[in-house]
C-alpha cells in the first residue's frame, strides 16, 4: 500500500511513527495497560516522554477523564491500544479527541492485525497504526505503519533511508529468525531447528559490531523508567528481504486461523466466559478470561496441557505514574489462554474440572 512501511519489528514499527511526527522533547500519552518493554521504551528512545493514563475495567479502553485531564502544551500524541486480538470501541472517541487538540492518534494494533467492528478494519481510525505480524503468527517478527497523511509517510522513508546500516540484514535475520524459533517453541512446544543456524561465530561477531558502534542497537528490553536521560542514536528499523518473504507466505493463512481461534472460542466462552466480548470482529490472539483465583485457573489450564499466559503487570516492573487500582485488579484477575492446540476433548476435560 502506498500509505505503509514496512519495519522489522512492531515495536520499530511504534519507534519510527514516533521519529517521524516528532516528539523529541514532547509527551506522549498511552495506557497505563501496556506492555512496558517496549511501547514507553519506544517513547524514550524517540525523544519523548510517556504520560500514562488509566484505562476502564469494562473494556480495557482509555479513561477519557484522565486523558482530558493530561492534555497540555506539550502533549503531542494519544497512542491506544487494541488488545489481545480485539477492537476496542473506544479508539473512535480517542480520535475525537486527538482532532479536537490537534494532536496525532497512534493506534496500535500489533495485537489485533485481521480484527474489524462490523466492516471496518482495524488501524483505519487514527492518523497513524502500527501492525506486527508475529503477534498472531509465528513469523521472524516484522511490522508496518499505515500513515494517512503522506507526508509522515515519507519522512518515515527519509528517516529509515538515512539510517541504513550495511550489516543490518546480517544481524536483523540473525536477530528476528532466532525469535522466530524461540516463539515457535514457546507456542507449539517444539523445537523448530530449521533455525539453528545461530553460530557461536555469528553471535561474536554481532556482539563486537554494536560495542565498536559500527551497528547501532536498539535498547527495547533495557529501559526501565520513564527517565529521559538523553538522547538515544537512531537505529535502522528496515524489515529484510528475508522476513518479508517469509511473512508474506504466512500472512496467507491468517483468516484460516483466526476462523479457527473464533470458533474454539465460542465454545469454550460457555464454560468460561471471555472478557472481552466482540466475537465477530475478534482475532483471538489470546483468549482473555477474568477469574478471583487466576493461580488456580492456571493450575486447571495446566492440567490439560492448554497453556496461559499472565497480563504485563504480573511480570513486569511498574514505571512511574503507571500504577493504580485498576492495573492491580487486571494483574490479579487476568489470565490469557491460548487457543491455537485447544481441542473439544480438551475443553470437555476442562468444563469437568471447573
């Protein structure tokens, strides 16, 4: 599509939309519901600073109270979220919003690539949405950013054309397909050895070229406060031939998949109701179950070999200004099933077990 860019990761995806409209010494607002290695991370690498805002226990959608209470001079975007293969409604109000301030609406939809309300695709409600294809496809990562203003859209060309790296194809396949193998054995518990090309050799020679500075890396997974302390060089976000070949082979299937996911997913919704009901428009990356005793719950899941997941909270460190009440319940009442290898023998075993 003439309004897309292609990227080597979702995050990279969210960091190069983030270059591109400019938020170097700007806010940037986000749900406090999020994944913090890598969507506030992306903030501070661009230049900016993250604003956390509470989201509703309802829908997961932003609190627009607390948005509109945080709006100021130096607020320069809303980033919201799609979650867990859904669309979430409260994306078209956050436009509204975003208009009204004149400010630019990043929806991410790295979650939810494939989900609609009614007719309407996901990532179409914001001047700008970043996909991944690796969220609910096992592919070597990769991302993409549809802009509606085409300008953005070339100055994020300009950008990664300016920080083209010779070694990035090298080091990104390395990188990505590693990844690829890692979450093909975490989601299908096997292990896919068609990538074990990942040599002793390769892994030093990658290792000196980013400490000699010849390769700029990223520093998603490193950032852990909402702290600008400086500024962080640009680092090349381009997706390689490899992966878009790879991906573009795979992407084939995802309505095959999700129809899969769907209809497990109605079946399994009358012995343990999901949390977020848009069934018709939902991918079902996860499954989201709301439960008082979610240590419990895993323990069932576990019993019948159905793995789960805990939501970001559970594992990952708070930054400042994110924690409230509402984060704590969903860490505490939150559990993500995946629906991919869940059979009816598997949900008859479990409606028994509950």
């Amino acid at each position: 599509m003439n309004n897309s860019i292609l990227t080597s990761y979702g995050r990279t995806a969210l960091y190069l939309a983030l270059l591109s409209i400019g938020v170097q010494g700007k806010k940037v607002i986000l749900p406090a519901f999020t994944c913090n290695t890598t969507v506030p991370s992306a903030i501070v690498q661009a230049g900016g600073y993250p604003l956390f805002v509470n989201v509703n226990l309802s829908n997961l959608g932003i609190d627009t109270n607390d948005l509109k209470s945080k709006l100021d001079k130096d607020v320069i975007a809303i980033i919201s979220h799609h979650y867990f293969g859904s669309f979430n409604k409260s994306v078209y109000e956050i436009q509204e919003i975003s208009t009204n301030a004149g400010l630019i609406h990043i929806e991410d939809c790295a979650h939810s690539l494939g989900a609609t309300d009614n007719s309407r695709q996901v990532g179409y409600t914001g001047d700008i949405a970043i996909f991944s294809f690796s969220k609910s496809l096992n592919n070597p990562a990769g991302g993409a950013i549809y802009f509606r203003d085409l300008s953005l859209k070339e100055h994020a060309n300009e950008l990664q054309e300016q920080h083209k790296n010779f070694f990035h194809s090298f080091i990104n396949d390395y990188e990505t397909f590693k990844y690829l193998s890692a979450i093909t054995k975490d989601r299908n518990n096997v292990e896919d050895k068609m990538f074990h090309y990942h040599l002793y050799f390769s892994r030093i020679f990658i290792k000196i070229l980013k400490e000699l500075k010849i390769y700029i890396p990223n520093h998603f997974y490193k950032i852990m406060d909402n702290q600008n302390k400086g500024s962080y060089p640009v680092f090349d976000t381009r997706m390689t031939v490899k992966q878009k070949n790879y991906i573009e082979s795979s992407i084939n299937n995802l309505q095959n998949i999700i129809q899969k996911r769907q209809m497990i997913a109605s079946k399994l919704d009358k012995i343990i109701p999901a949390y977020l009901r848009d069934f018709e428009g939902n991918t079902f990356t996860q499954y989201v179950v709301k439960h008082s005793n979610v240590c419990k719950l895993e323990d069932i899941f576990r019993k019948i070999n159905i793995k789960t997941r805990r939501v970001w909270p559970a594992f990952q460190p708070m930054w400042s200004g994110q924690y409230n009440s509402n984060i704590e319940y969903l860490k505490n009442h939150l559990l993500l099933v995946d629906l991919d290898f869940i059979t009816d023998e598997k949900i008859i075993k479990l409606e028994k077990l509950l």
